[in-house]
C-alpha cells in the first residue's frame, strides 16, 4: 500500500514536470517568435563604397569648372551686347542727324532756287526796261542823223520871241539829252546789278545742292553704319545663345552629379540608420528573450515549489490515511481535477510583495507574453483568452477567433500576480489606483491615452519604452512611449 502512496506522488510530481514542460514549451515558443521578429528585419539597403562617392565628388568638381567658365563665358558675352548695343544706339542717332542735315540741306537748295528764279526774273525786267529806252534813244539818234544835228536846233529855235526864248529851248533840249543819257545808263547799271544777282543765286543754288547731295550720301552711310551694328549685334546675340545652351548643359549636367552625390550619400545615410536601428532591434530582442527566460524561469521555480509543496502535503496525508482506503484508482488524479480551470487570482499571485519587487513581479508577467497576438476582449487574470465580437475592425482581422490579449486584458493579467484585480475597461483602469502627473512616471505605472483614458493603456518599463498590446493585427510587444494623446495622469498601482 506504501508503494502505491508513494506512485501517488511521483504521478503528482509527473504531473508537476508535465506542467514545468508544458511552461517550457511557451517560453520556446516565446523565444521563437522573438526568434522570427529578428527574421522579419528588412535587408540592408545599398551601402556605396568610399571610392564611389569620391568619384561623383569628382565629377561635381569637373562640372563646376566647366560651368564656372561658361558663366564667365556668358558675362563676357553679355559685356559684348552691351557695347554692340551702345554702339547701334550711336548709329542710329547718327541716322537721325543726317536726315536732318539732309532736310536743312534741301529746304536751303528749294531757297537758293527761288533765289534764282527771282533773280532771273528782275533781269528779264530790266532788260525790257532797257530795251525800250533804247528804241527811244534809237529813234532820237535816227532822227538825229537824218535831220542833221543842227535842224532839231534851229526848228527848235523857230518861232522864238526873243534870244531868251532861244536860250531857254536850247536849255530845255539839253536837260532832255541828258536825262536821257542818265536813264540810259541807270537801266545799264541795274541790269549789271540782276546780272550780278542772278550769279550769286546760281552760285548759292550749287552750293545748296552740293550740300543737299553731300547729306544724302551721309545718310546712307549711317543708315549701311546702323546696318552692320545690328548684323554685329544679332551674330553677338546668337553666339551668347549658343554659350547659354552650353552653359545650361554643363549646369544640367552638375545638378546630376550633385544628384548623383546626394543620393550616394543618402544611401550610405540610410545604411547607417539601417546598421543602428538593427543593432537597437538586436538589443531589444536580446532583452526581451532574456527578460522571457528570466520569467520563464521564475515561473517553473514557482510551480515546482507548489507542486513540490503539494506533493508534501499529499504524502503527508497518504501517511495519515486507512491502508485499506488506499487503492490505485485513490493513488491517481481525478479526472475533474486534472480539467478543473484555475483560480481567478492565479496561483502566481503574491499579495506580500511590495516596493521594487512588486513591480518587476507585474513586470515579468508582462514580459512573459511578448509575442502573443492582440484579441480584442481577449485576456484575463489567467493569461490570454479568445477575442469577442466588435462588429468592425477586431471582426475584421478575426480577434475573436484568436487566444491573445488586449490592451486592458494585459494590464489584469500582469496585475493580477499582486492579487490585483483590475476592470477589463481602460476608463476603470484609470480610476483604480493613484493618480500621478504623467511626467513623474515611474516604471510599473499604467500609462493611458484618450479622452478620460477611453482609448489605450500600456504599461511603463522605464527608458522611454512601454509594454502593450497596441491594436489588432499586432502582438503584445515593447514600444516607444507614444506623448500624443497621453493623457494627464498615470496610474500607479504599487508604492
């Protein structure tokens, strides 16, 4: 009977082991996902050699050369159209000072032409003029001739009163032959007089048409001036176009290599981030296998030690009972109590703890489920459970068809080890214990997030970093501590 009491406790301590391997099984697991989280790293982006980039550096410096004389190329060109310029406004105020030589120079030919023509005309006049005096004096001088130069006297002298009759005709006859002979020489002088004029008119006249002819030609010539300023100005413009177009080739040409450098540069950037974000990823997944085999271990300590306290127990009643109540179906687990679900204060809780202790203790609870999925109304006291139905976005993604937590559901089964029962609703959670400014938090608070703390819970672990179960879809797993819509107090649950 003693031996079958005492195959009663090895199946308890069997059973114990069992259980130990079942925990054992759940760490390995845990540690494989921590495992596959490691594998889930993205490749490395391209990581350019040092000579590469020196090689687009030097290509930068090649293109800045050209481009630097191009540039120059261009202001010495613009130097160029400048003075062309200048020189065809010079030109083409030389065209406008010859017109206007050129129209004095004529209006002076149309004056010294009328000169002339009037000229000419007061000649015709006085050569009329003196035409017919001298047909006068011509037919005077006939009958002069004819009549003899005494018989216009003695005609005249005939039928005079007296000798003082006589005397006053023969005065009065030469006062008319003077007379004549002064206007006759009167009307000579003034056609001397027009014969003079009408030369300087001419004369005036030639010169205003060589004045007038010599405009002309300086017109042309600064209009054939203005001409070859401007052909020079448009060749200039076209050579400036034609270094502006090499200009911006060169400069194109630059701002790919310096393209060409940034983006090497860049990737040997983000290749660094990508070597510093995979160490930081290395180290938090190295944390967290440890911190999983840590509360592994805790964990099978503290269910051997009960099971080894209960298999004490159980051989001390074995001892204490009838030999003959002992039997073999006695010496095995019962079927109800090998399926009966445990405690809703687990049997890891430990109401004593308090201080640092107390915290890490929630804290390794915690740790323990890295990895496991995210179930909306998933988790209790107990560990993870099977999501429930929201109607949206947990339907979805399948949550309650999933064993997992969520972000309230960690925080009970995490507390839960203290013997704490919490509320499975973040807006409880935030009223259940004492309320601290969210910039005194300490490891081991309750950090929440919405209005009145309706939307999000997560558990601070100090360093920035917090433990949750974020959304569906996700896992429970250690993230940044997120400040936007951190509400204005956290939770603290241990002193």
């Amino acid at each position: 009977m003693r031996r079958r009491a005492d195959r009663g406790i090895r199946r308890g301590a069997f059973s114990a082991t069992a259980r130990l391997l079942v925990g054992s099984g759940l760490v390995i697991a845990l540690l494989g996902a921590v495992s596959g989280t490691a594998a889930a790293v993205p490749p490395p982006p391209p990581n350019p050699s040092d000579s590469d980039i020196a090689a687009a550096g030097s290509r930068v410096e090649q293109q800045l050369g050209a481009v630097g004389q191009l540039i120059n190329q261009v202001a010495a060109a613009n130097q160029q159209l400048a003075q062309l310029d200048a020189d065809v406004a010079i030109k083409r105020e030389d065209v406008n000072r010859a017109l206007v030589d050129l129209q004095n120079a004529r209006d002076a030919a149309d004056v010294a032409a009328q000169l002339v023509g009037v000229a000419q005309q007061a000649l015709a006049d006085a050569g009329t003029q003196i035409q017919a005096a001298q047909t006068k004096f011509n037919d005077f001088a006939v009958s002069s001739y004819t009549q003899g130069t005494g018989v216009a006297s003695i005609s005249s002298f005939l039928g005079s009163t007296g000798p003082d009759d006589v005397l006053d005709r023969a005065q009065v006859l030469k006062v008319l032959s003077s007379s004549q002979n002064a206007v006759l020489d009167g009307l000579q002088r003034a056609r001397t007089e027009q014969a003079n004029k009408d030369s300087a008119a001419r004369e005036s006249k030639q010169q205003a048409d060589a004045a007038a002819s010599d405009a002309e030609s300086k017109k042309a010539a600064a209009e054939d001036a203005i001409a070859t300023a401007r052909a020079a100005l448009a060749a200039q413009a076209e050579q400036k176009t034609a270094i502006e177009a090499q200009r911006d080739s060169a400069q194109s040409q630059l701002d790919s290599a310096r393209s060409e450098v940034a983006g090497l540069e860049g990737q040997r950037d983000a290749y660094s981030a990508w070597e510093q974000q995979k160490a930081a990823e290395d180290a938090a997944i190295a944390a967290a296998a440890a911190a999983a085999r840590d509360a592994a271990v805790q964990a099978a300590a503290r269910v051997a030690a009960n099971q080894a306290a209960s298999a004490a127990a159980a051989a001390a009643a074995a001892g204490q009972r009838s030999h003959t109540a002992i039997d073999d179906s006695d010496s095995s687990p019962s079927p109800s109590t090998s399926t009966t679900k445990k405690p809703r204060s687990s049997g890891q809780s430990n109401p004593s703890l308090t201080g640092s202790a107390a915290v890490e203790l929630v804290i390794d609870r915690g740790m323990s489920q890295l990895g496991v999925p995210y179930s909306w109304g998933g988790g209790d006291e107990n560990g993870p459970t099977k999501g429930i139905r929201d109607g949206g976005v947990a339907d979805s993604y399948g949550d309650y068809n999933k064993v997992g937590f969520d972000c309230s559901g960690l925080m009970i089964y995490a507390f839960a080890g203290l013997g704490i029962s919490l509320p499975h609703y973040t807006g409880y959670q935030y009223t259940a214990g004492k309320q601290v400014p969210s910039s005194d938090m300490k490891r081991g608070d309750m950090l929440f997030y919405g209005p009145n703390a309706s939307q999000h819970v997560a558990l601070y672990l100090g360093d920035g970093k917090m433990l949750e179960a974020p959304q569906s879809g996700s896992v429970v797993k250690v993230s940044p501590v997120r400040y936007d819509g951190m509400t204005p107090y956290a939770v603290r649950m241990v002193s």
